[in-house]
C-alpha cells in the first residue's frame, strides 16, 4: 500500500526522525489551520516536498483513491451535518430531510454552508494523509526500525513490529486459500459457520508458521545477550536540521500571515 | 531500554505474537477500502472491531505470556506513529490505548482469555474507547460536524461489535490453546 521504492531523492537521505518530526509539523499545521487559503498553501508546500521526494501520484494510486474517497465522504456528511455539533445556522438550504425541531435527530438538511465546509475538511485530510505518507514511502523500512531501537524501544518489540509486515502477504494467501477450499465445501464463507471455520483453520496454520519461524529465530542466535550492532547507520545530520527548520518556518508563516 | 529477565517473552512467544499482530493488520488494511462506506453501513463495524477484539484476546490465550497483548497495543501505537492517517499526532493513541484496556482488565481479573466474562469486559471496554477516541479524532483533529446522536450509535455499535468479539475470542480460544501446547 505505501511501500518505500529507491530514489534517491533528497528527502530519502534524511533521518528518520527528522521526516517523522516534519509529519508531525504539517499534520499540526492542517489541523491549526482554519481557512481554505491556508490549507491550501500548506497542500502546496507538501506537494513541493513530494517533488524533492521524487514520488509520483500515478505509482500510487491507492493513496489517490483514498485522498478523494475522504473529499466525497467530508463534502456529503458536511453538506447534511453541517450545524449540528459546533453550532451554527446554515443560510441557504437546498434541500430539508427532517425540520429543525425533530426530536433527537434535529435539523438534516443539504446546504451550502455544508458543501462548503466539505470542501474545506476535505482539503484538511488531503494535508494529514500527504503529510502521513511522507514517512513509509521515503524511508527504508530498515531504517524505520532501527530509528525505533534509537528510541529506546526494547529491541523485540521492534522485532514484532517488523514480522507484522513482513507476514501480511503470507495471512492474506493463506485466508484466500481457505477461503476457496470452503466454497468447494459447499460453506459460505461469509456466514457465521464459515467465519468460525476459516478463522479456527487460519490461526492454526499461523501458529505451525510461528513454531517454524522462532526456529529460524533461534538459528540465528536471536536471543544472544551481548550488545546487537547493526549494518546501517543513523545519524541526524545537519540536512535533517535544515529541512526541519525551513518546515517549521513554512508552517508557522501559513498559520500566522495568512 | 532493558526488559528484565523474567519479563521477556521467549523467542516462540516473540513469534507468535509477530504473527498475530500480522493478522490484525491484514484484518485492518482489508478495511481500508470500505472506510467511506462506515458512515452508511455500520457492517463494517462487525467485521473490523469483532476481528480485531477476538484476535488481540486469542494472542494473549494462545501465547500465555502475561504482556502480550501490552505488546500489541505498542506496536498498534508505534503504527499510528508511522502511518498517522487522518487523526495527525493523536493517531497513535487510537491505535494504544483500546487493546491496552483489554491488558488492563486480564491484569486485573488475573486472566489472559479463558474467563468468558474477562473477555466480554475487555471487549467492551476496547469498543467504547475506541468509539470515544475515534469521534474526539473526528470532531477534535479533522474537525468535521457529527450529530451526537450519531456518535453514540456508532459508539454503541463499536462496543457491541467488539463484545462480539471478546465471545469469538473466548470460543475459539480454548481450541487453539489446546492446539499451541501439543504441536
């Protein structure tokens, strides 16, 4: 879904860290900011670092489905709900689904100030989930993990972090296995009788992968004690320090001139 | 950070929780192209809440580590670090603090997933933080206008979902953990 290619772009030779600390800059900069203006200058400042990137919207299509299934989702809830939780009187309606005084329910109705307001919450996820996929798709993900031992994170659990991903495509394959060998049963997967069977078959089909992996594990003389060294290098250099400054200007400068 | 001796899990336990915490993301990242369907269709909620309660509860059973599912909440926490998404900094805690009820109530109730009741309590609890965490996300962070009688039928309906789960966890948890000890 958001898998890191090879660029060699700028931002790919930052730290970790750094990008992670820029990720949170822009998403509290969408979510500070309050007018359209802003969210759009913040929109343009990260399509700039998806340049320096070298990342393309058309490899990642997925990213772009969700980017506009969030705008269709803001502007039709907005556009009904607009008024109801933070106040506020809509001016022009178009059309009233209940009245103002139904009980519990209260005033739906599709207005203007709602689509408007869609637009501007669509524009705010735009800015956090480009801001979010920053991350993944510019970091190797061995970098990713060892910037969590930086951190402090005791060394398994970044372990666990890592086979998590490592074995999505493994579970997938086996639960679409399992899933054709029910329907060749003449069970529907989808029912509760087929839901209990897959899931029973798929867990015990994972836990005889775990035995076989701790083998591995073990082979490789995972649980040595002594200090673990590693082949890459982290180190936050004075690049990190710039970009992360020139960030944080930028976010400051939209929030406050703008 | 050193864990002391005793606490940490063995290499097996590391392996199995490794690849529960695989099938949680496959169930989540299944999700991900319904997402706009959930303010239409509550459905979605039985599938992602009941899977996920049922799978976090199973780790803890199967693996009879004490922490287990204490370890899912951080990797679950460090995911929302790294894929933060549409809830910006606060996207970790959504993905922290659910299963971490679930850890709180087996510490409390000295279980770790074969008491029915446990498993219903942390089902619930996990619904209902995660339903709360969710709409503070949405109405806090993206700052999107939600009715509030909406909020608490889809809260009502995480919760619900996820005692689902806390059932589906306890029923097939006896199975596996009779399988996991004679493999």
């Amino acid at each position: 879904m958001l898998e890191f290619e090879a660029r060699c772009s700028f931002m790919e030779r930052l730290d970790p860290r750094a990008k992670l600390l820029m990720a949170c800059l822009f998403s509290i900069g969408a979510i500070m900011a309050h007018s359209w203006l802003q969210l759009l200058l913040l929109l343009l400042c990260l399509l700039f670092v998806w340049r320096l990137s070298r990342l393309s919207f058309r490899r990642h299509r997925f990213l772009v489905g969700a980017l506009l299934i969030c705008a269709l989702v803001a502007i039709l809830t907005q556009s009904v709900f607009y008024g109801t939780f933070f106040g506020g009187e809509p001016k022009t309606i178009f059309f009233e689904f209940t009245a103002k005084d139904t009980p519990v329910v209260g005033r739906l109705a599709v207005t203007l100030d709602g689509i408007k307001y869609g637009c501007i919450i669509a524009l705010r996820f735009w800015g956090l989930l480009l801001a979010a996929a920053l991350l993944p798709l510019t970091t190797h993900p061995a970098d990713l993990m060892l910037s969590l031992v930086k951190i402090k994170i005791p060394f398994f659990v970044v372990v666990i972090f890592t086979l998590g991903f490592r074995f999505i495509p493994l579970i997938q394959k086996n639960l679409a296995q399992l899933i054709d060998a029910q329907r060749l049963r003449g069970i529907s997967p989808w029912s509760p009788r087929g839901i209990a069977a897959s899931l029973n078959a798929l867990l015990g089909s994972t836990l005889r992968t775990a035995d076989e992996l701790a083998l591995s594990l073990e082979t490789r003389a995972f649980s040595a004690t002594g200090e673990r060294t590693f082949y890459r290098r982290l180190s936050f250099s004075s690049s990190d320090m710039a970009a992360l400054l020139v960030s944080v200007s930028a976010v400051i400068l939209i929030l406050l001139l703008v | 950070m050193q864990i002391r001796k005793e606490l940490a899990p063995s290499v097996r336990q590391i392996a199995q929780i490794g690849l529960f915490f695989a099938a949680l993301l496959a169930v989540q990242f299944s999700i991900v192209p319904f997402t706009g369907a959930v303010w239409v269709f509550f459905i979605v909620d039985w599938f992602y809440s009941g899977a996920t309660v049922a799978l976090t509860i199973l780790c803890g059973r199967v693996t009879k580590y004490p922490y287990a599912v204490l370890i899912l909440a951080v990797c679950s926490g460090l995911l929302g670090i790294f894929y933060m998404s549409y809830g910006g900094p606060v996207m970790p805690l959504y993905g922290f603090l659910p299963p971490f009820m679930i850890q709180v109530v087996f510490l409390l109730s000295h279980t770790d997933g074969e008491s029915l009741k446990a498993n219903l309590l942390s089902g619930a609890l996990y619904g209902l933080v995660a339903g709360c965490i969710f709409f503070f996300m949405v109405t806090g962070v993206v700052k999107m206008e939600i009715p509030v009688w909406l909020m608490w039928l889809r809260i009502l309906n995480v919760t619900v979902t996820s005692v689902f789960g806390g059932f589906l966890g306890w029923k097939i948890g006896d199975k596996l953990a009779k399988r996991s000890y004679h493999a």
